[in-house]
C-alpha cells in the first residue's frame, strides 16, 4: 500500500500580504514525510495555485486504493468566503488562499472543495488527512503582524472575507461578518489536522534560527521526539504533543475525525478505518 503526500504553501512574496515562513513550513514537512519513507509531492510559492493544488489532489485520489493514504498539508493564509450551499451554522466556508488567489484574485480554495473530493475517495477505502496550517476563521481581523507575550514579532495567517471581494461589496461584507458559533459537519472521511481552533489564528514566528507556523514546526518536533523514544504514535497522541509544545491558550492545536482514525499510527501506510 502506498501514501500519497502533497505538500503545499506560499509566503505571497512581492504582495501586501506577505508571509515570510510558509516556505520553511513545507521543507519542513517534505523532510518530515521523507524521513516516514512516503511518496511525496510538493508545490512552493508562485506553483502553489488552487488548480494545481486540486490537479495533484486528482490524480493522488485517482492513483490510490483501499486503504492507502492521501494526506494534504497547506501552510498559508487562511479565510472564509460566502457559503453557497447552506452547509455551514454561519453564512460563510472556511478557506484557504493559494497564491494566485491571493495574487491575481483567483477563487480560494474552500473547505467544500477539500472534503468534497474526499468524500468518494474515503467511499472507495481511501484514507484521507487534511493538515491545515492556517487561520480558518476567528475575528474579522486585518492586522497581518501582531506582537506576542514575548514581544516577538508574529505573522498571522488569515485573510478577512472582504479581501477578495470587489470594492463596492467590502464594507457590507464586514458589517454582515460576525463571529463563528460551533459549526457541525457531516462525515466525509477525513481527518483534519488543525493548527488551531475554529475561533483562533495561526501563528507564525522566528523559531530555531528561522521563521515558521507554530503548529509546523512543534508537532514535527513532537512527533521526531515520540519517534525517537521508540514509542508507537498514533494521531490522537501526536496532536495532544502537539498542542502541550504550542502551549498557547490563543492557538489550541485540534485534531478531528472518529476514533478510529485518530488510533491510526503516524507513518504507518495501513489503517483501520
């Protein structure tokens, strides 16, 4: 059986909403899925666009079978825009921002785009992970550097809806956001890796000489740690690591799906579903 890896992410450089470690972000987790002996791609900056993003997605759904694994990592800007199919508890999907939707105002990819593709594929015995490394929704917030506790310079990863709507339409955009109640989803098969909860921000910040997502950079370090203790590690007990290492009441690691993906072993290409 076979894993199949995409990893995706974009510092937006040359644009006002520049990042500076989304690129270190995905080195990180291209070594990382290397080192597990998986099968991975990736696409960095200006290639990481929302087609070529589900172009991959295709044929690494298309190429795999029961039980082999289809695992997706974005490190970028995350957003919300308009719900058109009435599936959320609040008017707006959830978003991330590839770089030509960021740079040239092409659709952002929305969480329906995501899961929808996963849902037949999990249908036919595939496995599917979602690791998100973004904002996905939280104040209506224009700020792109904060200050931490540390009086450490920030970035964060979130882009408010009226970024990508014309002019004319921004201020009702933002007068009709208002903060997110707990949403409910039905069950599309995938487990979800997130780097924080529904309500909070991304962070990004200079750790280990460079600048990287919180959540990136700590549970990599987590799970080489849970590794090289020569424990057995499953994504329950990967993610709670995690979480403990961010240790950030503003930024709470979450990890979701059923209890049995959350048992399946970090690295391991087979699973019970």
């Amino acid at each position: 059986m076979t894993a199949f890896i995409l990893v995706a992410g974009s510092n937006y450089v040359g644009t006002r909403n520049q990042l500076q470690g989304c690129l270190t972000d995905v080195e990180t987790t291209v070594r990382l899925h290397q080192d597990l002996g998986h099968q991975v791609e990736w696409l960095k900056g200006t290639d990481a666009t929302r087609q070529g993003i589900l172009d991959r997605l295709d044929a690494a759904y298309a190429q795999a079978g029961p039980d082999d694994l289809v695992w997706f990592k974005w490190s970028g800007h995350g957003t919300q825009v308009r719900d058109a199919d009435a599936d959320e508890n609040d008017p707006w999907d959830e978003a991330i921002c590839p770089d030509d939707s960021v740079r040239s105002g092409s659709p952002m990819l929305t969480d329906d785009d995501l899961y929808g593709r996963a849902a037949p594929a999990h249908a036919r015995g595939v496995r599917v992970i979602a690791e998100l490394d973004s904002c996905f929704s939280g104040e209506f917030h224009r700020i792109l550097q904060l200050v931490d506790d540390q009086d450490v310079i920030v970035g964060i990863r979130f882009l408010p809806p009226a970024f990508h709507l014309p002019p004319a339409q921004r201020k009702r955009a933002a007068a009709a956001w208002r903060p997110r109640q707990h949403r409910t989803r039905l069950a599309t098969g995938a487990l979800a890796l997130s780097a924080c909860r529904e309500t909070q921000l991304a962070q990004e910040y200079p750790v280990g000489g460079k600048v990287q997502g919180a959540a990136t950079y700590h549970s990599t370090q987590a799970l080489r740690e849970l590794l090289a203790a020569g424990a057995t590690v499953n994504y329950r007990d990967w993610w709670k690591a995690t979480a403990a290492r961010v240790n950030d009441p503003d930024q709470v690691p979450v990890l979701g799906g059923t209890s049995s993906q959350k048992r399946w072993l970090v690295g391991a290409v087979r699973g019970r579903r």
